[in-house]
C-alpha cells in the first residue's frame, strides 16, 4: 500500500538525476516550490519565533498553498539533518498530491523522505552496523538513520517488487 511512495521516489530520482546525499534546497526549486523559515513567517505575523512556535500545528514544517504558489514552511532553528527531512517529507506531500494530513498521509509522506534522502539500495551493508556512518554519509539525523538501518530489508523489498530502477 506505500507504492504512492515508492513510485513517487523513483519519478523524482529520475527527472531530476539525483546523486546521493541529494540537494534537497535545489531540488524543491525544480519543483517551483518555494521555501520559508518559520523565522521569516514569525517575522511577518509580528510574532516573537516562541508564540510562533506554540501556535503552529508542527514544530518542523509544513506545506502550504498560497496565491497558486507552493510553499513549504520548516523549522530552521532544528539542525540542517532535521530540516532537510523536514523538506522532503512535505515534499512528498506535494508530489503525491495530498490534500489532507492525515496519519496515513503522513506515512507515505515519511516513506518518500526516507527514500528520497537515504535510498535502500545506495546504503552499503557494512554500513548497517553503524547508523551514524548513515547519517554522515546521506546528511540525515540520528534518528532518521535509525530508521532507515530498521526499515531496509522492508523498503528493499518493496523496490523489488514494485521493479523500483533509477
Ligand atoms: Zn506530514
């Protein structure tokens, strides 16, 4: 049932040629949609960034539309690993064309920023043992490296099965 992802990861590592880690600051641009810290929308709401924060539904980021322009909203006080899968994951959003975020939505969202920034079959076995050497390697957070060494053997076997090439 993640094959939205799956699909929607393999698309854009094909159109836009990805190497790994991936430009994801340059990649968004390719999609016209445009980027704003929570800084710069605190700033224009004549907010102080703490009010900010408390009012926001989330602490990272999020996507919105404004004017037919595409924009996606993260916080740049988090470290740059966390913004930048901040970024995808409101990416994958975009791409897969969610219209609400849902727990599902958000799922899949998370599976494509997964892939996207730390694809399964670019991450070699020795590597596994330690998910720091991931996190460095692929500009991702501690966390999200975790993840990734914990859900490999599942994304490998989804990309097999969907015939995932890119
Ligand atoms: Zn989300």
């Amino acid at each position: 049932m993640y094959d939205c992802a799956y699909k929607a990861f393999e698309k854009v590592a094909i159109d836009n040629a990805l190497s790994w880690p991936i430009d994801i600051f340059q990649l968004v641009k390719n999609y016209k949609v445009s980027l704003i810290t929570y800084d710069e929308l605190a700033y224009r709401n004549n907010m102080h960034i703490l009010d900010f924060l408390k009012w926001m539904p989330s602490q990272d980021g999020m996507y919105m539309q404004y004017k037919g322009n595409i924009c996606i909203a993260y916080n740049n006080r988090k470290c740059t690993e966390t913004q930048r899968f901040t970024i995808a994951h409101e990416l994958g959003h975009i791409i897969m064309d969610h219209k609400e975020d849902t727990e599902q939505n958000d799922k899949y969202a998370n599976c494509f920023a997964r892939n996207l920034l730390c694809p399964a079959d670019k991450v070699s076995t020795n590597d596994l043992e330690c998910s720091c050497v991931i996190a460095n390697k692929f500009l991702i957070n501690d966390r999200a490296a975790k993840v990734r060494v914990d859900m490999i053997k599942t994304d490998l076997y989804y990309m097999k099965k969907l015939g995932i090439v890119y």
